[in-house]
C-alpha cells in the first residue's frame, strides 16, 4: 500500500475530523497500478498553519477551504502556484457559485467539493484527484526515464564516433613519424585500417539516420497493400555484388507474391540489413537463404547464412544499440552496431517481433514477423 | 649490440594494439601482440618478456591485473605496465604510488589512456634500467 499525504485546511474542527474519518478508511485500486493507495490525513485550522505545512510536508492531495482565517483559499492556491509546488488541490466551499469555481480552477485546483457534502461525494472526488495525480507522476516518470535513455544513446554514440577519429589519427601520426620507414607500402596495413574505420563511420551515420527518422516519426509512413517478394528481389540484388567478392550464394524461397500492410522503405531497411548481416558474417564461399513466408496472421521473413555464428552470449546481446560481437572474425568487417536495433525497433512498430537462433561456427537464423494489417490511426500518432 | 628487448602487450582493440605496436618496434622492441587475455596467458606460457604492458579492460573488466598478477607470479622480475582508459571514463582511480596499493595491484605503472608514447618509453626505460 502507498499512501498519499493528504492536507485538510479548514478552520471547521467538525469537518476536519468528517474528512480524517472518511479518508481513514478509503482506499483505491487503480488499474496499472499493482499496489493500493491509502492515505494519510493532516490537518491545518487557518491559512498560516496551511502554508507552513505545505513547505515542511510533502503534501499529495490539499482538500482547501475557500474562506479561513489568515489567507483565503484562493490566496493559498496563488502561493502554491508560484512555489510550483506537486500538489492537487481540491476547494472546498459553503458557497458553491460558479463564479468561486471558475476562479479556483484558473488559478490552478483540480476540482470543486460544496459543503455540506457527505462522505460518497469526498471519496469520489478524492478518487478522481488520486487517479489524475498518479497518472500525471507516471507520465513525468516515463518523460524522465525517456531523457535518461537519450542521454545515454547520445553518451555511447559520441564515444562510437570518437573512436574511430581518434585510431585514424593515431594511423596518420604514426605515417607522419615515419614509424615504419620511409617506403609507403610498409604503411599498407595502416592505410587499409584507417580505411575500414572511416567507412564504419560513414556506415554508423547512415544507420544513425534511418534511426532519427524511424523513431522521430518525422517521415510520414505510408502505410499500404505492399508485395514483399520484389522488395527482397530488389535486396538481394543490390547485395549480390558484396556476395560475389566472397563467393558467397544467395537463395530466395518465396511465393510468386506476398503482400501485407506496411511501409516501402522500411521493409527495405529490414532486408537490407538481414542479408547485409548474412553475407558479412557468412565464411567464403557460404550460402544465404532469404524464406519469405505468409500464414492467416503473419508474414515471416526467414534468412539463414552458413556463417561464423555467435554463443549463447553473444545472441543475448544482440539487439541492443551500439553491440557489435567483438571477436578475431569480426574485427574486419564493417558495422555500426545499430542495424539489428533498427530491425527490431522497425519490428516493433509493426507489433512484430524479432529472434535469432545460431550456433558457433554453424550459422545464424534471423526471422522476423509481422502482422499483416496494421492499425493505421495508432501509428500515425506516434 | 645488445639483444632487443621483447615487449608483451595486449589490448583487445585492434588499432590501439596495431599503433603501439608499431611505436614500440620503431623503438627497436621485439614485439609480441596479443589480442585478449586468454592470447596473452597462452603467450606467458612459452615467452618470458622483457616488459610487459597490458590494458586493463578486455575479456573482463579487470583483465589487465589479472594478467598483471599471472606475470608477476611466473616472472616476479618482469615489470607490468598498465594502461587504461577507465579513469578518464569512470573517475575511478588507480595508482601503485603507495606501498598498500602495489600490495593488490601487481602493477609498476598505470598509464591512463590516451598514452604518450613519449611518457610510455621513458617508464619503459627506467623499469628496463632497474634490472
């Protein structure tokens, strides 16, 4: 049980103690909400006692009588305004016109209690406070964490973009002091380093976009009947070129035609990602299939490569940003860390899902479902 | 002419362990590279180096001392340098300026990362000029 701190300010003794009983006793369930919420009643006689208990204690919820000794209520809800103290207040008052209540809420209180009122009529009204007040908190919590995230993100993708300024330059000094000689070619190794860490930059700002603008929102989505089998077609021929260099095959098991609801480029990015991945970590010579496949609910894009495959470890890691499977057989191979995590979050605003099964030295399996309708309104909120 | 000198280092990143390398054989050292702390165990296992130098972060978040108390405890006369970048990340602070803390710590020096290579050979000499 979590208990709210409640303040009664009313220069009446008898109501003081009517509101101590009801609330004594009342206590809400709200859904989301795991625990019940209780409260804990303080009293204030005057306008004097009100503010100095609302400075030493952290008050919830201020049941306020409109007309006290010391400061009026409204007067109270003016300080409390700009203190900016967290706290929702509730005017109670013998002369319920609307002229009090539309002053009272301009100037900040939640809702409007008129005396005599009987102890069904405060627990409603403290309930519908309560709700409102938990739902503000959760909001702020969540606004909060979501900065936190940020941050973050922001804190690792600066280090990933120093990180490969700073080798470059390291590489560059180490020419420059002739460290190897004078002959250009002892620096071949160097050169092709300095190399593989500006195009893995150039790659993490191009991931970097397509994540702006994936979680920005800010590319309207155009959400249609779409054939998923030409945008795989398309992919794997873009690919072809990186697969020939390694020997590397690629297979497309799929229907003449696939169609689900969803958004051109983003399908593209998922594919183009799946099989980037398959052929960079795939073994020369390797294979990779691309599945695409359709049920009642789903559609399911399978791809499979015959390549150097990760530990149970390693895969539990996988779809965080900024991972890259750090060993000896992927220190040469170009990524950002970012295209799994822009799969996933892709997945994710279709209410699909991601997995992957792999075995050491055997092969990864990516799939990737999707329902095939999506709810258009909802996304295009988002 | 004198023997040169074999230089044990590892660092799980590629292009830190490639630089250091090649300063350190443009100084005229004999340079063993290793990529991990299990590559470097193996290495301990058949060479014995002049120096060593580790970075403390690799399989585990304290690789270097580990390899660091592995080094001392096969070869107590092999000085072990320490390099690591996780005061500048962290503000945790290490330092073998003390009598207590060379107890646990096995290290002669550590050296925050980004290293001077200059600050990097002159503790190399005076530790090579002790033996």
């Amino acid at each position: 049980m979590q208990f709210l701190k409640v303040l009664v300010a009313d220069d009446e003794p008898g109501m003081r103690r009517g509101v101590q009983k009801v609330l004594k006793k009342a206590h809400f369930k709200f859904e989301k909400l795991e625990h019940e919420i209780g409260f804990k009643v303080l009293e204030a006689a005057d306008g004097q006692q009100s503010i100095d208990l609302l400075q030493k204690e952290a008050i919830d919820l201020l049941l306020l009588d409109y007309k006290m000794p010391g400061y009026s209520g409204l007067e109270i809800l003016e300080w409390i305004k700009k203190e900016q103290l967290d706290v929702t207040t509730i005017m109670i008052t013998a002369y319920a016109s609307l002229d009090v209540a539309v002053s009272a809420t301009k100037n900040g209180a939640f809702d409007f209690l008129a005396k005599p009122f009987t102890p069904e009529e405060l627990r409603t009204v403290v309930e519908k406070a309560t709700r409102n007040l938990i739902a503000q908190r959760e909001a702020k919590r969540l606004a909060e964490e979501k900065r936190k995230i940020r941050f973050q993100f922001l804190s690792v993708l600066s280090h990933e973009l120093k990180a490969p300024i700073a080798a470059v330059e390291s590489y560059l000094r180490l020419m420059k002091g002739r460290a190897a000689g004078e002959e250009l070619k002892n620096y071949d190794h160097i050169i092709d380093r300095s190399l593989i860490r500006m195009e893995g930059m150039r790659k993490l700002i191009f991931d970097l976009l397509d994540l702006t603008r994936i979680e920005s929102g800010e590319k309207k989505r155009e959400l249609r009947k779409i054939d998923l089998v030409p945008i795989a077609r398309n992919s794997i021929e873009t690919m072809n070129v990186l697969a020939n260099e390694r020997g590397i095959q690629i297979h497309l098991n799929a229907p003449e035609s696939l169609t689900l609801t969803g958004d051109q480029s983003e399908l593209e990015i998922v594919l183009n990602n799946l099989i980037s991945n398959a052929i960079k970590y795939n073994k020369e010579n390797g294979r990779v299939e691309v599945t695409l496949k359709k049920d009642d609910q789903q559609v399911t894009i399978q791809v499979t490569d015959t390549g150097i495959g990760m530990t149970p470890e390693e895969q539990s890691r996988l779809f965080q940003e900024f991972v890259r499977i750090k060993n000896e057989e992927t220190r040469n191979i170009l990524g950002s860390g970012l295209g799994l995590s822009i799969v996933k979050k892709i997945a994710q605003l279709y209410n699909g899902t991601v997995s992957v099964e792999s075995e050491k030295n055997v092969g990864s399996t990516f799939h990737v479902y999707l329902p095939l309708e999506q709810k258009t309104n909802e996304n295009e909120q988002n | 002419m004198s023997e040169k000198k074999k230089v044990l280092i590892a660092d799980d990143d590629f292009d830190i362990l490639e630089q250091l390398k090649m300063q350190l054989q443009a100084e005229g050292f004999d340079v063993v590279a290793c990529e991990s702390q299990a590559e470097a165990e193996n290495q301990l296992e058949t060479i014995k180096p002049d120096i060593a130098i580790f970075d403390l972060m690799m399989d585990d978040l304290d690789s270097g001392f580990v390899l660091s108390y592995k080094t001392k405890k096969k070869y107590p006369d092999v000085p072990v340098i320490i390099i690591t970048a996780v005061t500048n990340e962290t503000g945790l602070k290490f330092d073998v300026s003390t009598e207590e803390s060379k107890n646990w710590l096995k290290a002669d020096v550590i050296l925050n990362k980004d290293i001077r290579f200059e600050q990097l050979f002159k503790e190399m000499n005076r530790l090579l000029g002790d033996n």
